[in-house]
C-alpha cells in the first residue's frame, strides 16, 4: 500500500517516506483501520523494478474498514445488478452486457443461486441513469484508486466482455499512470478498432474550446512515447457533457477510443454523444471519493439543433450563408416608374417673340389654323418617366432651348428635327 499511518501520533506517511533512513516513528497501522503495516523498501523482483510501499502485516483489514479487498469485491458484486460475481478468494468479475446503458432486471432474493449472504452495502445506479455496467466499473476504479493502483490489488478484478473471454482489468481500463496510456496508445496503433469497449481512468488537468467554441477534456498531455508524444482527450458535439468536467475532476469514460492524428500532437481520444460514457467524481479531505454520476443526459432539442446543423445542403442552396447579390441604387430625385404609361400633359403656351424666334430655326411646314400656339417647354422642367412612352397625336409646337452654345446661338434640338423630317417623309 502506498499510504500508511503512525499509530502513536496519527500522521499520515507515504511511500516516499521510506528509507533508508525512515522518515516516521514507532508502530505503522492502515490509514483507515487499525490492522498493522510495515514498510518494504524499493526493489526488483523477477527482473523487475517494485516501489516501496506498506505491506499488510496480518491477514486482513478490519472488517469494516474501505480498503478491505474481500469486502469490497463482495459489496461490489452484490450491488452490480448481476454483472459481477465474487468468489471465496475475492476474485471479482465484471460481465459487460452486448449494450453498456442495459439496465438488467434485478435479482429476486429468492432466485439468488450464489447462496451468499446479502451484504446491506450495494453498489446500484445513481442519477443521472449511470447503468449498472459503468456504475460498478467505476466502483472498482474508486476501489484501485486508494491502494494507487497496486498491482497485487489489481489483478483481483477480472473483466469478461460480452461473448468473450476473460482479461485482466489492465487490458480494460487504462490509467491513471502514463505507462499505462502509453499502452493503450501502442495497442491502437496496432489495432485501430478494438474488439470491446474500453474504460480510461485520468484526471482531468486541462479543459480547452476547440474553434467553433466547445469544450473539450484533457486528461493527460505530452505523454512520451516510442513515435513522440500524444495526449489524451474526451471530446462530444454537446458541450453539456463536458460542463461538469472541471480541472482536478476524477474520470472514468468508457467507450470506442482511437487515436486521432488531426493535429499537431497525435491524440488518443474518445468522442462521446452519451452521457453515460462518462463517469465523474472528486475526493474528499480523507481521502475517499464521492460517489459517481454522470452527467445529464442529451436532450431532444440538443439532438435536434444537431441534426438541423448537420443536414446536408438541397440543390442549388449552397450550405451557408449566400453572398448578396448587389443592386443598383436608384438616383435620389429619380421619380418611381409607374405601373402604367401615363398621358403627357398638355405644353404651356409660348409667348409671341419666342414662337418667331423658333421659327427661324425650322423649315416652312403649314399647321392647321385650328391650333393655337404652345409655349415651349425647357431642358430644366421635370417630365415624368414612363418606359414607352405614347405617341402625340399631333406634332409639338415649336420649342426654344435655354442652354446656349459656346458660339452664343441657341443650341438645336436633334430629337425634334429628326422627327420633323419622319413626319414630311410620310407626308
């Protein structure tokens, strides 16, 4: 065990404290019990290298105390709903249903075939909706995590996927050390898909937003490995996963991990749409964890504005917001066209000395006696606009232009002439 106690003055010692020389004082016992433990420095056995620790110096823990192997594998498989099973020499297996969010029926006290005695403590789903599979994984990880993943503690949990064979709970769940991460990442790159479901188990130690915004969990980062380094991230498409997810949080994400080389750094990574895939707790001041949950399921608008985000675009709609199209801005004292041509009104009478100046201008033409003379309009007088306009019935009077040219004569009006010349033509 990496943690042990001073009987006498109840301080609590690491494995650091280890000599020699020894960094404590007179008798050791559990930091959670009073079963005596004795220090075991360093060393190698069978080639390879063992911490120091404490080692238990009598057979058991009390009976009550939460670092009690046989105990706990017996709490552990009793609340499990039926998925784990402890035998006599505290082996416990965990049996992973086809589907990780199957609730299976409980068992009836009188269809109970093991014939052990109910232990009162259980280990059952807690809100929100963590199933049974996850729940109980996350127990064991709890469990592993305050004798600090010691291997003689580890190799009591047996984990046996769903058709499968049995594997040590090392080839399940990975963490929290970078050796094991490590692993993890080496038998990816071997074996891109795994056969089963795997668990990892981290801390969190960073929490960062990718560009559109969206919080994603790192674990661990710049891990060292045989092809460079990697981290380990959680990432989903609801940021409402990774809300709850704060720095120093414990994880437990269970799921189809890959390795993603997408960016500068290769990542192993999980990408998660449910929330029971991950499994989250803290630590209390004594030491224990708090108990598990999950965070809150996704709801049916979330699952919706996904969908409408993701809807592949129709045919002439290219997905995205479409350029403006420009238009050209009308001229501020331009009249509005009207619907319909309007009639021209009718010219103002020109003034005698006007009528005989224009009269020089044109050639001899004969009017009828019947009409009277107009006055002509200028260049300066506003007419309305129409697109077509109507032809006059008869041809307009004579008109004077109030531009001059630069010779100082009255500047001529080449639309009337040559309308004067279509009208002798077809006369």
């Amino acid at each position: 065990m990496h943690r042990a106690r001073e009987k006498e003055t109840n301080r609590d010692v690491f494995r650091q404290h280890i000599g020699p020389p020894h960094d404590f004082t007179g008798d050791l016992i559990c930091w959670k019990c009073t079963a005596p433990f004795g220090p075991v420095r360093a060393h190698v056995r069978l080639g390879n290298p063992v911490q120091a620790q404490y080692r238990l110096l009598v057979s058991e823990h009390d009976a009550t105390c939460p670092l009690n192997p046989d105990t706990v594998t017996q709490h552990i498989a009793h609340g499990s709903h039926g998925l784990a099973d402890a035998d006599a020499r505290g082996i416990l297996r965990l049996n992973l249903p086809r589907q990780l969010d199957e609730v299976p029926q409980p068992v009836r006290p009188d269809e109970d075939v093991a014939g052990i005695d109910v232990v009162r403590h259980t280990v059952t789903t807690v809100k929100p909706l963590l199933p049974p599979a996850v729940s109980t994984a996350a127990k064991i990880a709890q469990f592993l995590q305050l004798h600090d993943m010691e291997e003689e503690i580890t190799s009591r949990f047996l984990v046996r996927p769903h058709n499968g064979r049995l594997i040590p709970w090392t080839d399940f769940c990975y963490g929290p050390h970078h050796a094991s991460y490590t692993r993890l990442f080496t038998r990816l790159r071997v074996t891109p898909v795994l056969a089963h479901p795997v668990a990892v188990l981290g801390t969190v130690e960073r929490v960062s937003r990718d560009s559109n915004g969206t919080p994603f969990i790192l674990l661990a980062t710049n891990i060292p490995a045989p092809a460079g380094q990697f981290h380990v991230t959680i990432r989903s498409r609801f940021a409402s996963l990774m809300d709850p997810l704060s720095v120093g949080t414990h994880v437990l994400a269970v799921g189809g991990w890959e390795i993603f080389h997408g960016g500068r750094t290769p990542a192993v990574r999980l990408w998660t749409d449910a929330h029971w895939q991950i499994a989250f707790w803290l630590q209390n001041e004594d030491g224990t964890a708090t108990p598990a949950r999950c965070p809150e399921p996704v709801s049916a608008e979330q699952h919706a504005l996904e969908k409408w985000r993701k809807r592949p675009p129709r045919a002439g709609h290219p997905q995205g917001p479409a350029r403006p199209v420009s238009k050209p801005h009308p001229s501020p004292t331009a009249p509005e066209p009207s619907p319909c041509p309007a009639p021209m009104p009718p010219l103002p009478a020109a003034s005698a000395p006007q009528a005989a100046a224009a009269a020089d201008l044109v050639p001899e033409r004969t009017e009828p006696a019947e009409d009277a003379p107009r006055e002509p309009t200028t260049v300066a007088e506003e007419r309305p606009s129409s697109p077509v306009p109507p032809m006059p019935s008869e041809p307009p009077a004579p008109i004077t232009i109030a531009a001059t040219t630069v010779g100082g004569g009255p500047e001529r009006r080449p639309g009337v002439m040559s309308w004067l010349r279509r009208r002798r033509r077809r006369a």
